[in-house]
C-alpha cells in the first residue's frame, strides 16, 4: 500500500492575470488542477489548456506556467510517496498535460487535506494519506476507462486532443484529428465547433500561429523553414495568413521582439 505525506496544499487558489510561475523546481510531485484555461510551457513548448486541466510534476522538474488573459484559479498539491515504482503503476501521465471531468472531487480533497495539514487533527496524517490515495486512485480509474464519445466523455477526449494540437501543429490534419477520435470528418468538425466554438480548421491555424511566434523569438530559423515546421507547404502562403493574422510579417515581428530585448537590456 502507498503511503502519501502533504507538504503544502491549496484549494481553489486564485491568482492575478499576469501571473506566472517560471523555472521553479522542488524535491516534491507537484499536482496541479487548474479549473480555467492557463499556459503550460513544457519542452520549451507553450501549450493553451483547455478548463479541468490537470498536470502531475515530478520532483525535481521545472514548472512554467502563466495565466494571460484571466484570473488563475486553480487547486494544487505538494507532496511525496513512500514507493514511486508502485506510484507510477496508477498510469497517470507524468509532466503531461491531461484532462478530468472530477474537477469537484479533487477540489474537495485537497480542500479537506488543506484543513487537515493546518488544523492537525488527531490522526490528521493517516487522514491525509487515506484523502491522497483515494483521490489519485479515482483519477486512475477515470484515465482508464473506456472512452464513450458523447456527453461529458467526449469534452475529456477532445480536451487531450486539443493539447496534442497545440503542442504540435505540424503533425496534424482535419483527416488526422478526427481519426484520433475515431469521428468521420463532419461529424468530428461538427462536435468540435460545439465544444470550443471554432472551427478545427480555424483552431489549428491559431496552434500553428502561436508557434511560429515561438520560433521566431526564441530561434533564428529562416523564415520558410518557420513555415515547414508549423505544417505550412507554402512559405508564401504562411507569411500572407500571418500578415492577415498579426497586421505585421514574420520578419516585422521577429524584429519587433528582437528590438525589445535589446531595450530591456
């Protein structure tokens, strides 16, 4: 049997827009369960979540992590394990971005092993192990079980495609996305316009859009192999859907960052 011990945990913990969590690393697994969309930068790539992401860091790993638009609400968990051989045998993904559908679950779990960690109860440690164990063993189970590709099952498996998209555009298609959900190419264009209100079509071009930004400001690539990298056949056709995209081209932006690194210094 497991043994897990609590260092720190906070429920439904809100932050600021702007607020960003960069290059910082403990000796603990660090959960995450964040209930709006945020930023995960993971592998030097920038990924958009969707809400009820969830995020499992191993000790000792750098997080990056940023809320841009919105207030960061979000549950977390630091903690340790007497066996992580044992541990890793639940299956749950690892530096992974995933998804859950026990977003209250796991906030009133961590909310009682929050109270528990303060108050210290009697027994409060057996407590909070018998709360920890319950609660990742539920996520095992949820990652799981069969998919069913309707109702709240169907949010869960998009929302994992979602994040592969946006990690890497290039490798992927409208052909390609509905057959990772084993959808005919109207009915998965169709169930994803209801979930995320955009088109597919629209959506990968946004993913490609976000990392050709990456590229052009952490790389010197040229700009036509910018364009190859994020999926584009055309660098002319990549460089007019950027300018119709930014009001700007690749090269104006690429300046622009490269002017205010250069002020900041």
């Amino acid at each position: 049997m497991l043994n897990y011990s609590a260092d720190q945990a906070m429920h439904l913990k809100r932050e600021p827009i702007g607020f960003h969590i960069s290059n910082k690393s403990c000796n603990l697994y660090i959960f995450l369960h964040f209930i709006n969309p945020v930023n995960i930068t993971l592998g030097g790539t920038t990924v958009t979540t969707s809400s009820n992401a969830c995020i499992l860091f191993s000790p000792n790993t750098p997080l990056n992590y940023f809320s841009d638009k919105i207030q960061m609400l979000h549950n977390f968990l630091h903690f340790n394990v007497d066996n992580q051989e044992e541990f890793s045998k639940l299956n749950i993904p690892v530096n992974t971005i995933f998804y859950t559908n026990l977003q209250n679950d796991i906030t009133n779990t961590i909310e009682k092993v929050e109270i528990c960690s303060v108050k210290k109860f009697n027994d409060y440690k057996q407590t909070i192990n018998h709360l920890i164990a319950k609660m990742f063993e539920d996520i095992s189970k949820e990652r799981g079980r069969r998919i069913n590709y309707e109702g709240i099952s169907a949010k869960f498996r998009f929302d994992d495609l979602r994040s592969l998209i946006f990690q890497n555009p290039k490798q992927w298609s409208i052909e390609t996305m509905a057959k990772h959900v084993n959808l005919s190419r109207s009915r998965f264009s169709t169930k994803y316009k209801e979930l995320f209100n955009v088109t597919p079509n629209d959506d990968l071009t946004y993913a490609a859009m976000l990392y050709a930004n990456r590229l052009l400001s952490t790389t010197d690539l040229l700009i036509s192999d910018i364009a190859y990298e994020c999926g584009f056949t055309s660098p002319d056709y990549f460089i007019r859907l950027y300018k119709k995209h930014y009001n700007m081209t690749p090269g104006s932006y690429r300046k622009q960052i490269k002017n205010s690194k250069r002020n900041l210094q």
